[in-house]
C-alpha cells in the first residue's frame, strides 16, 4: 500500500510539472505515428537501454539502468506515451567503448528503438556517439561530463563543465581558502578534459597553483605512488576524477596512508552514492563531492522518489546523481514526445529545443531544458558521512548551462 501511495504521488507531482493530465494518454489514432519506420505501433513504441552492466563501470551504472526502469514503469502506469506502452530494450556495453557503438548500431538499425537511454563514461558516448549521428537516433545522456560538446542527437541530462567543475572549483577555494591543487583521474577523456579545464580556471582565474597532475588506467587498484606523491607536495586540495571501481582501491589506500577527512580536503568529482555503496562511508568519511544531486536532499518530490526507488530496487539500494539524472530521461523524452505528437526524432528534438520542456518536481529540485540540449539545474556541495549518505553544505543558484565556455576551449 505504501508503495502505490508514492508511485500515486510522483505521478501526480511529475504530470503537473509536465502539465499532463491522464487523459492526454488516450490513444493516439495511429496514421502519422506508426509510420516513421521506428519500432512503434498501436498498442507500443520500443526503447533502449544501454550501460554497463559488467566490468569495471557495473558499479557506477547500474543504478541508472534502475532509475530509467522506474521512471519507465511510471509512465506505463500512466497509460505510456501517446497511449502506448514503452517496451525496453536492454543491452550491456561491458565497460567497453567498442561494444557501446556495437549495441548502439543493433538498437538502432535492427530493433528500430525511438530512443536510448544510455552510456556513463565520456568514452562510451563518444564511441556510440557517430552511430546515433549517421541513423538519426536519439541518445539521452545521464552523466555528468566536460562539455565542449553539443549533438542534434543527444540531450545531456547531467552536468556540463560550468556547472561541477567551474563551481566545485570556486566554492573550495573560497571556503577552505585553497590556492594549491593535486589533480588525479583515470585515464580517459573525461577526466583528461576536465583537468584540463580545472588546471585553467585554478591558474588563469583563482590565482592557484597546481603541484601535481596524474592519471591512472581505467580499473587500476594501485594509487601508492600517487599517494607518496600528495605526502610530498601537501596540495591544499585533492581534486579527484577516478572513476568506476577503481574508487574502492583509491580511498582504502588513502586512509591507510593516513590521507583521511580529518587531515585533508579532497574534493571530487566522481563519488556519488553508487560509489559509496562499494567504497564505504567510513573510507570516505569528510571528503567532499561536487554534484546536483544527493539522495539526501530534503523535499518532498525527492522523499517520493527515493521510497518509489526503494520499493522497486530494494531497500539497500541507493540513488547517486548519474542515477537521478538517468531518471529524469524517460520523462523529459515522454515531455518532448508529446508536445511534437510523434515519435519522429527529428520532430521530437526540435519539440525539445523550442518547447521550453521543464520539470518543477524533479527529484533535484526545478529544471529546465535549454535548446543547447542541457539541463539548466544547481550545482552541490556535500561531505560525506560514515553512513554513506552526504550532507549538503553548499547549493547554488540555478546555472544556465554553457556547453562551450570562453577561453576554457
């Protein structure tokens, strides 16, 4: 019973965000529908669903896959999207960016999906990324990530540069008065760009220094070196892009070296409570990440959504901030989808760049889709707790997101 009262909730908080009623579910005759060659018909419309599911990313990406899950289930309750249900399509991209752009082609070119959702790491969207380009498909993307990118055929859902980076940036250097930077990451573009990025903003407009800079391959278990290192130069700040598995290894060997909360400030940009879940709070207990969202955030539409989440996923699950953004695909497409009456690709982009699409109760809090394809949203700052959960100690204005910022290109 508690179940279906906040399944009840969300759909009724989400439909007037949306300005949706039930009735707008009613089926839609099927001419000009069913005949844009996608996999749609009178009763359903097929999608896909494409992150890791093994490998290295399995940690970081399975609760996204579980969110895009939920909200799907919701909106079928619903009644679907122009009165038809959304069948998925799930495939595994194995923490390998060759076989994101391998299943990419197969949801697109022999299941005919309408849109996937899907990819985690820079890598895997770029690889994927010429596939949806070349067969006009549509990709929502849930991560956060280094901009410097704009696809008629992808809307980004998380976070661009201006939004983490730039502000994650400014808050520790004028809250902890830092002015010297460790920068590590993995090894891949994501990480690679946005040191880059960081490295420019610490030099050119905080007036720090950076005293050293790493990257480890993806998946590596051993940060000892890198560790000596920070020992040596006692950077004011640890900014931190490990991503994937190789979380566990990182903070475990921090905090036996001694590197913990109490002693010194790490802020990164790649924790988020799915990590945690294998990291362990008390491993990570008084560092800080820089995110939009926290499953700790306190309002109703959040409260909501993490108990639907819950009674889905299992009371030991958790929801990090891919896994929120992840979320809110389904409904922005479904948003977009309806406002242009077809399930065309290209009538449903350009619904989605001049319809002015927003969510008053989203999980995070209000957001709003640009033309740019991102999300105008707020920028977090929390520390961690031995619990696993975050407390939030900064949160920003509503950012307008700026794929492109000049002089950090």
């Amino acid at each position: 019973m508690k179940s279906n009262l906040a399944i009840s909730r969300l759909r009724k908080l989400i439909g007037v965000a949306l300005g949706i009623t039930l009735a707008s579910n009613i089926s839609i005759a099927s001419a000009g529908v069913n005949d844009t060659g996608l996999a749609v018909t009178d009763a359903a419309v097929k999608v896909g669903i494409l992150h890791s599911l093994t490998g290295t990313m399995a940690i970081s990406e399975t609760g996204a896959q579980e969110a895009e899950k939920l909200a799907i289930k919701q909106i079928n309750d619903m009644g679907g999207i122009l009165g038809r249900k959304i069948e998925i399509i799930q495939e595994d991209g194995a923490s390998d960016w060759p076989t994101f752009a391998e299943k990419s082609r197969k949801l697109l070119v022999k299941d005919k999906v309408a849109a996937v959702f899907g990819c985690w790491t820079s890598a895997s969207r770029k690889a994927a990324l010429p596939v949806f380009e070349k067969e006009n498909g549509l990709l929502y993307y849930p991560t956060f990530y280094e901009g410097l990118e704009q696809s008629h055929n992808v809307i980004y859902t998380g976070q661009e540069a201006t939004q983490q980076i730039l502000a994650g940036l400014d808050w520790v250097a004028r809250e902890k008065g830092a002015k010297t930077f460790y920068l590590i990451g993995s090894d891949y573009i994501w990480p690679r760009t946005s040191m880059k990025i960081a490295r420019k903003h610490i030099e050119n407009v905080l007036g720090g220094k950076v005293v050293g800079e790493e990257y480890k391959p993806l998946g590596n278990t051993q940060f000892g070196s890198v560790i000596n290192k920070i020992r040596l130069k006692k950077p004011d700040v640890i900014y931190a892009a490990v991503v994937g598995g190789s979380n566990v290894a990182w903070f475990k060997q921090l905090k036996a070296a001694g590197i913990t909360g109490q002693k010194q400030t790490l802020l990164t940009l790649s924790v988020t409570e799915d990590e945690v879940l294998g990291i362990g709070g008390e491993n990570l207990e008084g560092f800080y990440s820089v995110m939009k969202y926290f499953q700790s955030q306190d309002n109703e539409n959040n409260k909501a959504f993490v108990k639907a989440f819950k009674d889905m996923h299992g009371d030991d699950s958790v929801i990090g901030d891919v896994t929120q953004a992840a979320y809110l695909g389904p409904w922005l497409w479904k948003a977009a989808v309806e406002k242009a009456g077809s399930f065309d690709v290209d009538k449903v982009v350009k619904a989605s760049e001049t319809s002015g699409i927003e969510l008053t109760t989203a999980p995070e809090g209000y957001v709003k889709l640009h033309p740019n394809h991102h999300l105008w949203s707020k920028t977090r700052v929390a520390k961690w707790n031995k619990d696993g959960q975050a407390t939030i100690v900064f949160t920003s204005d509503l950012i307008e997101p700026n794929p492109f910022p000049e002089g950090y290109q």
